[in-house]
C-alpha cells in the first residue's frame, strides 16, 4: 500500500520558450476541477446557427455539404456521411460535439455554416483530465477543420472563438496539415491576437501527386528492376485467372464490393489482431453506413483486384474536391507472394493519374509505412498541434508538458511492442 504522504508525480517542462521547471500532475487536475468554465458537454436541444458548442448531430447535414464543397481544404474524413456515421455507432468515436462558426450573410433564409471541427474533450482523447478540447478523431487519419474558403479567416476565429466560450483554455488539433490552407487561417488569426501555435509532433506522410504521367511516376519512384520483378509477380498472380481491376462508384456497387473488403480484411492480420472493421457491430455498422452514402455523392470508391473470380485485394478511397484519401486496404493473404496490395496500388495510381477531377491523393498511413512510401514518393508535413486560446494562460503551459509526456511514454510503449513482437 502506498504511503498517504507520497508526493504527486512531477514531470521537468520544457516549454517553447515558457519558462517551467517542475510541473505537478495534481496542478493539472486541480486547474480542471477548479475552473468553472471547463468545456461543458453541450445539451441536445442546442440550435446550431445560435450555440457554437453544440451536439455534432446539431448541426444541419444540408449546410455541412454546402460548406464542403467551400472548404478551403479537403478532408474526406470530415465530410457529414462520413462523420455522422462514424459519430453513430463506431467503436469508441460516438459522442461527438463540434465547434462552428456561421457567417451574417442569409443562404437560403438560414445562417451560412463557414467554419466546422468535430471535438472531444482531453479527458477522453487521452485520459488525461485537461481543460481543453481535441479534434475528434474520424476513423482516418485527418482532423483538418473545414473553412470556407472565401472566410477562412474568420471561420478560423470563430472556431477559436467558441472553444474559449466553452471554457477550454486549448485547442488540440490532432492529425492536421501542418503547411496546409487551414492552418495557415489559424496562424493569421492567432498572430493577430499575439498568440502562436505549438506542434506537439509532426511527421512526413506519403502523398501522390495525380497530375503526373502514372507510368513516368512510377518508373521514378520504383525504378527498372523492382517494376520488371512486380511485373513478374503479376504473371504469376495471373496464372489463376485473368486479373481484372474494377472500381465500384454507384451505392449499389460499394455496398457489394465492400462485403468483398470487409472478408479481405479480417481474413487477414488485422483479422488475428481483432481490429478489422467486421469484427465490431458498431465499426461494421458505420462502414456500410458511410461507405454507400457518400458513394450517392461520388465520394467513395471501392477497387478491387481478382483474378478471375477470386477477390486478392480490395481498397476504399474516398474523394472530396480534387483529393483522394486512401482509407484502408485489404488483402488475401493466400496470394501475398504476389504482392496483391501494391499490385492493387498501382493500378490505383493509375486510376487516380488518368482522372482529370483528382490533383492529389493523401495515403492517409503512417509514418515509413513499408508499402505506400515506395510507390508514392510526394510528402506532406501532418502533426498535432496545441493552439491557446487565451494570452499569458499560466495553464497552457502545463496542459502542454502533460501531452508531451504521454507523447514520449506513447513512442517508448510503441517500441517495447515492437521489441516484443519481432521476439
């Protein structure tokens, strides 16, 4: 039994240029139980074009569309068929609120909806019990808010603007593009007020650039001899039956193909694991939720490779403005000296390359991922970042040395497993 007199853990500060030797865990909560504007959870009956902090489900689906296809960045991941059915029932991401920012301007007889981010609170981003609110994480790995891009700006404040009126004293912006149009709307509205933002990590993420030849891009990023072997592989992939590339684009089809990638999928090691999409009712019943309704707005295509009959590989890609977004891939791991998730990935570089509408794709995978970051070879900076809300907030500082603890005893933890598993 621990002794009553042991003192809380204290974690050294280092604080981009605030100054911060020793910080006490119990400030932490004390400051969140003490603050009588904590982020309070926003009540159902909340109008969205008056309540800036109000139930994610608030807010109109007709003027979230509106606001995508102005968004000054896209983000498929944020699009409301996507969100909405993630918010409904997937594993862990139900729940959510969001911060919105409207303009004076009428549309329609109704406020314009300018400004869009989903969000949690720290308590449950990270179990850690902060004053300060997160992006909501939309089952892919992008939480870029959606701005309009004609106010952009101004969204941006508004969005600020009400994480502040719901008593967070930050802002957590996680998986966002860290050189993209939104942020940079952020860092004018932040300079502005005498305030800067805080990059808690950041990573180089793999990114194709669809304007380019698809036979010249990956002749340069694979090179002469690792395209002759694949070009074998795919021979011999082929001796089981005449390999055809499809792309299922209306509702009817996704829902069809997507059975094939939900089989795929836990038929193989996310299946051993337990994190395929199938093996949760709530993540099952999301996808095929998400998967056909933005398909009825042409923002989700499922491709699969066969041969023959036999399904090797699957993948969903989502669209929103000129973007693709590589959502999840699977495979039958009974083919996998063939290499059926790259040869399935060329064939969608392809795809993406000859389609005049798409200008780039986002991999949506991590860092180093073994498979893309050799095929596509563009990159793009994506991080975390802490955004305060306030000038000279004595709380910023310790909300900023919590996160980056659990950030580095995350990276040890990750290493261990790794350690582990190759053991």
């Amino acid at each position: 039994m621990e002794s009553a007199a042991l003192a809380a853990p204290q974690v050294p500060a280092r604080g981009n240029g605030d100054v911060v030797e020793i910080i006490d865990i119990a400030t932490i909560r004390r400051a969140s139980k003490a603050d009588a504007a904590a982020p309070r959870a926003p009540t159902a009956a909340a109008s969205p074009a008056s309540e800036a902090f109000a139930p994610l489900t608030s807010v109109a689906a007709s003027a979230w569309r509106a606001l995508a296809e102005r968004a000054n960045e896209p983000n498929g991941y944020y699009l409301p068929g996507w969100e909405l059915a993630v918010n409904a029932s997937a594993r862990g991401r139900t729940g959510v609120s969001a911060l919105s920012a409207w303009s004076d301007a009428a549309q329609d007889g109704a406020p314009r909806l300018i400004g869009l981010l989903p969000v949690i609170p720290m308590l449950r981003a990270c179990k850690i019990p902060l004053p300060a609110l997160a992006s909501a994480e939309p089952y892919g790995t992008l939480c870029t808010p959606l701005l309009d891009r004609e106010m952009a700006r101004d969204a941006a404040a508004q969005l600020l603007a009400a994480a502040r009126q719901a008593g967070a004293h930050a802002l957590i912006l996680r998986d966002v593009s860290l050189d993209g149009a939104a942020m940079k709307a952020f860092d004018e509205v932040l300079r502005q007020d005498g305030l800067r933002p805080r990059i808690l990590q950041s990573r180089l993420r793999a990114c194709l650039d669809a304007t380019r030849d698809a036979e010249e891009l990956l002749r340069d990023a694979l090179g002469h001899k690792k395209l002759k072997e694949l070009r074998r592989q795919r021979h011999r992939l082929a001796d089981y039956g005449a390999l055809r590339f499809e792309v299922a684009r209306r509702p009817e089809q996704v829902a069809a193909a997507l059975e094939t990638f939900l089989r795929l999928e836990s038929s193989g090691w996310k299946g051993k694991r337990g994190t395929a999409l199938i093996q949760d009712d709530g993540d099952a019943d999301f996808i095929r939720r998400a998967a056909p309704a933005l398909a009825a707005d042409g923002q989700c295509e499922i491709v699969t490779l066969s041969a023959d009959i036999i399904p090797v590989a699957a993948g969903i890609v989502l669209r929103h403005q000129d973007r693709a977004f590589y959502f999840k891939l699977g495979i039958d791991e009974r083919f996998a000296k063939f290499s059926p998730g790259v040869q399935l990935t060329l064939d969608l570089t392809r795809h993406l390359c000859a389609d005049p509408a798409i200008a780039s794709a986002d991999s949506t995978a991590g860092a180093d991922h073994p498979m893309i970051n050799p095929i596509w070879r563009g990159r793009f900076a994506i991080g975390d970042v802490l955004i305060p809300l306030r000038r000279n907030d004595p709380v910023v500082p310790l909300i900023h040395a919590a996160l980056a603890l659990r950030i580095k005893l995350r990276e040890f933890a990750r290493g261990a497993v790794h350690v582990i598993r190759g053991r």
